[in-house]
C-alpha cells in the first residue's frame, strides 16, 4: 500500500466539507468534500515555497484541503511511492478522489479558481488575466526561480538534492535578481499590488520569492522602497502565515 | 522616437482586420484590428523558443497579428529602447493600441483566449485546465527551460548574452532533461497529446522544447518511442512552420 495514502488525518466517517476533523486516531486517509463533491488531499512539503503558494492561494479563497505532508528533509518526495502520485517528483501535488493527480502549484490553484471563482486571483476579463499571468510569470521567471537557484546551488542542506551544486550559477544568478528587483520596484511605485489594484496570484508568488532571499542568503535592498511597503503589506495578510 | 514603434508593416490607412497589408511602402506601423477593436503589434524574435511559441498559438487559432522583428543576435531586445516596450527585455511582447504592453509568451497566448476561445487551447472545465496547466508548466519547468540553461550556458553564439556561461550548470541539466523524456514518454503512451486526447498549449511548449534540443546538441532517444511519435504528429500541423 502506498504509505502517502495513510494520512496524518482522522477519518471522520464520512464527508466533511472541507474541514478537518481532529480525531479520534489515525486511519487511512480523512474523506473531504467540496462544493463540487470532490475528495481530495494535497500532499504539502512545509515552508518550500511552491506548496506555500498553494496554501497561501487556499488561505486567501476560503478552501480549507487536508494536508498530506511529504518530508522533503527525508527526501520522501524523491521515493518511488511519491513517484506514483508525481512522476516528476515536485510537491505540491494534489490528489483527486478518483486517483487522479494535479501537480504543479499554478495548475493546482487554476483547479480550485475554476471551481471557486470568487474572489478571482487570477484576473477577470481578457486585459485582466494577461497582466496577472504576465506578472505570475515575471516573478516566477525573474525572481522565484532565480533565488531557488541560489538556494539550491549554494545552501549545505540542499548537497542530497541539488546534485551536482553549481556555485559558479547561483553567483551569475544574483545580479539578475537584483537586476529585477528594481524592475518590480518602479513597476509598484503606482499601484498596491503586483498587477494592478488587486491582490492575485501574482502576489503571492511575489511574497513567497520575497520571503526566500533569507534562506538564499540575499535580502531586498534599502533602495526598494516601494518593494518594501508591499511585501510589508502582502504579508500582513492573514494569509501570509500559510 | 522610438524605433520599435517604426514597423517593417505597410499601413493599410485603415484596420485590416489582423490581416497584414503588404504594400505600398515603409510607414509607422500597421494599424490592425481584431474582433475585439485592438490594434497591436507582435515584437517577435525569429528562431528563439518563446516568440515561436506564439506564432504556433496565433496560427492554431488563425489569428493574424502583424509581428515586428526584434533582432535577438543584434542585441536589440537590450537596447534602451526595447526596454521601455518590456523592462525585463525579452520577447515577444504585445504593444496595445493604448501603448500598454502584454510581456510573456503564456500570458499573450491567454490574452488571445479571453478573446477568441475557439478553439481552447488551455482547456475547457476544471479538470482540463488544470492538467493542461500542469503539462504546460511540466514541459517548461523539465524540458524547455532546463534546454534553454544548456543552450546558453554553452553556445558560443550566446556568449555575449549569458553572461557569464556556466557550463557545469549546463551538464547538470542534461541528465534532468533526459529523465524528463522517460517521463512524457509515459505519459504519451496511452494518449496523443500532451495533455490529453486535444491538442493544447502544452503541445506547443513541448513541440518548441524538443525542437530546441538540436541547437542544444541534444536529441530524443530512440527509446521515447512514445515522444517521437508524438513529435512528428505535432510538427506535421501546419501551425509548426511558424
């Protein structure tokens, strides 16, 4: 049996529309509904940034989804039970009730924006959508990524990992990050949010990309005022602590 | 005035209905408008990945937008000028008729969609969306990006645009980028496209990735059978000449 479908999580006996139920004592895997009829779980990978984007995303909406967590420490995620349900072995990933699987955290968030619409995070109308998924993709491309690189290529923890660590590419990938950093600073000078008046996705993976320059050793520069002021403001957010 | 604003495109003195005008002579730009009332033009990049991306998507959806060249190996897409179309200097980008700019391959081809949604090429329902995002990101995150590191890291041609290259980051990725191939050669066992029974975006990534692989002095297995078979299909649809 595939130890990632035991879960952490009480069975409750039935469906529980999205909540967790806390006990009586581990079994299986807790049955979750949603507003679609959905059972589900999404297997987490705690404070890696992408399955924070996700919980994040879900914070933000309203969706409570049972958390299935993958020890990325113990390299659970590289196992080849964990390949099963992610043959690219990535969390987050997240586990339909007919054994289906999403990945990738975009995809996952798409998933649930179609069934919940509201609050909209990833734009609405033609001009909308574009300049969310203009500036999601900016921040992952020119940001969330290239620190993930400094991180990985650079940080002890990651030598199981990242193999082989190529320091050589986390060094030519920091004048890159500063490099956008003033880009998104001047792009924030006029508006609160990363794409326009409206926190959206982007935001979110902005504030996760924020949040790991510390584990990669980098920090925002003084001169990013206006960087400063919004990641201040996105993480005030009650959903900043997913 | 800025160069990129005088486009190699005959003004018809009028809209063209995204049909390009091709005489009588060299003036500003081409006025073209679509369904939706938008004049616009394509800065494109020739042979690079991301520009051809969209063409492929643009032609997919017979959807004809006047394209101006940007010179890639003349370092156009750095000049001062180019980055006040789009700061993080890469194309394509989308100049709209009001002077605002959609930057992003991914994020031009979704503004399309909201636009003219026949025929979906991000899928339809929240399920399909969900796994064309997935396979769209899993090739750009597995196998175009990871070619593009190899690709730039060691081409003697991008030695003034990767700077500085990281060969040993190029090796890294090579054995990720083969891993990958097991992996969508799977997939494609039992389906013909990338995400499924349609053709998508993800197609198209996936088309433009393998065909990036020859630059980078690589190549498919004999063994991915499966990628090869779907690689022909993909590229014998007229939209591949794009």
């Amino acid at each position: 049996m595939n130890p990632f479908r035991v879960g952490r999580w009480a069975q409750s006996g039935g469906k529980t529309n999205g909540q967790l139920d806390p006990g009586p004592g581990p079994v299986d895997r807790v049955v979750v509904q949603l507003d679609d009829g959905a059972d589900m779980i999404l297997y987490d990978g705690g404070r890696a940034p992408n399955p924070r984007r996700v919980r994040i995303y879900l914070a933000e909406k309203g969706i409570t989804v049972p958390l299935e967590p993958v020890d990325l420490g113990a390299l659970q995620h590289k196992s080849a039970d964990f390949a099963a349900i992610n043959p690219v072995q990535r969390v987050p990933a997240l586990l339909l009730d007919d054994g289906s699987v999403i990945a990738e955290s975009i995809a996952i968030c798409r998933y649930f924006e179609a069934l919940h619409p509201e609050p909209p995070l990833f734009g609405v109308g033609a001009r909308a959508i574009a300049e969310v998924e203009m500036w999601n993709r900016r921040l992952e491309l020119n940001l969330l990524f290239p620190i993930a690189h400094v991180f990985r290529n650079t940080h002890p923890a990651m030598r199981e990992l990242e193999v082989p660590q190529v320091p050589a590419w986390a060094e030519a990938n920091k004048p890159r990050i500063m490099a956008f950093l003033d880009i998104l600073d001047r792009a924030l000078k006029d508006r609160p949010f990363a794409a326009g008046d409206r926190y959206t996705v982007a935001d979110i993976t902005g504030l996760v990309a924020v949040d790991f320059l510390k584990p990669a050793k980098l920090m925002v520069p003084e001169t990013c005022a206006n960087v400063r002021r919004w990641h201040a403001a996105v993480s005030a957010r009650p959903s900043a602590s997913g």
